[in-house]
C-alpha cells in the first residue's frame, strides 16, 4: 500500500505525464505558441514537483532510515541515498534539458531547432518514465513504510503546500488543467 503523498505524489506525475503528451503534440504539428507555453507549464510543474521532493520527501525518508536498528523496514540509509542521489541527478537533469529547450523555442527560427527541441523532449520524457517508476515503486512506499499515520499526514500537507506554490506568471486554472498562461515569460535560468 501507499501512503496518501505517494499516491498525491504519484497522481502529480500522471498530470505531467498527461502535459507532456499536450507538449508533444504541439510540437508535432509544429505549433510553436502552444509548443512554447506548453513546455513552460511543464517545465514549472515538474520544477515544483521536484521542490517538494528535495524540501520534503527525500530529507523525510532518509532522516528516517539512518535511525532504523531493524533494515527490513527499508532499504540501508547507503542504498537509500545512492537512490536518492540518482533522482536528484535526473531532476538536475531535466530541469537543465527543459530550460534550454524553453530559450531555444522562444528564439527559434527554423524547423531544424524544433526536431532538436522534439527529441530533446522525447529524451526527457523516456528518462522520465524509468525516474517515476523507481519513486512511485520504491521511494514513495518507504514513506509508507516508515511513517505512522499522522507523520504521513503532516508529509502530505508539507507536499500539498509546495505543490500550491506556483509562479505567477501562471493562472491557478492554468497550473490545474495545463492550457494557457498569464502571458509571461519564463525564468530561464
């Protein structure tokens, strides 16, 4: 079983899963608007996404499992961090790729630019796929595992509240359904 922030956690990866195929149909029918602000809106998603992650789930779990005497509950606090540190590299990872996919769209000129941008995209999303099934399968259950009920409720609030927190260059429809921004340009840092 897992808990209530695995499953939100695990139901915020099918909404991004759902807003990368709206990305890659814009960019297949060479809609660079749709294409630009679709990839924004992902991108930003998955940032506060991995923020809640890193602020939360992650410090959380492994806190927890360097205090267990007894190591059938989890993983060992060594094997649990080498895991950790792989999905720590992969959200660098497409949080790098994305961005520059975002100023490469923004300035782009020609059609050359969005078959980069695509297969950028492409690279992300099957990275992505194996990066979720190792959180939802293995990080996510620890959580279960490793908490009583009220620390799982407390994590949960922790995650919703991240999950909340969105730019404002973003309408709260817009952050919930995945169509249209404020307009605004994204920070690319």
């Amino acid at each position: 079983m897992v808990s209530q922030t695995g499953q939100r956690l695990a139901h915020d990866h099918a909404q991004l899963d759902a807003l990368m195929k709206q990305l890659q149909q814009a960019l297949k029918t060479g809609d660079l608007e749709a294409g630009y602000t679709t990839l924004d809106l992902f991108w930003a998603r998955l940032a506060v996404h991995i923020r809640a992650e890193h602020l939360h789930l992650f410090p959380r779990v492994l806190s927890r499992l360097s205090k267990i005497v007894d190591q059938t509950v989890g993983p060992s606090p060594s094997q649990a961090q080498f895991i950790v540190d792989a999905l720590r590299a992969d959200h660098d990872f497409f949080m790098h790729e994305l961005a520059q996919a975002i100023g490469t769209l923004r300035d782009m000129k020609n059609g050359e630019t969005l078959k980069a941008i695509r297969e950028t995209v492409l690279e992300v999303e099957k990275r992505l796929l194996v990066h979720n099934e190792i959180e939802e399968k293995q990080v996510y259950s620890w959580a279960t595992a490793l908490f009583d009920q009220q620390e799982q409720m407390e994590l949960l609030t922790l995650i919703n509240n991240e999950l909340a927190h969105y730019p404002p260059r973003f309408t709260s429809d817009t952050w919930g359904t995945g169509t249209e921004s404020k307009g605004e340009e994204p920070i690319v840092r």
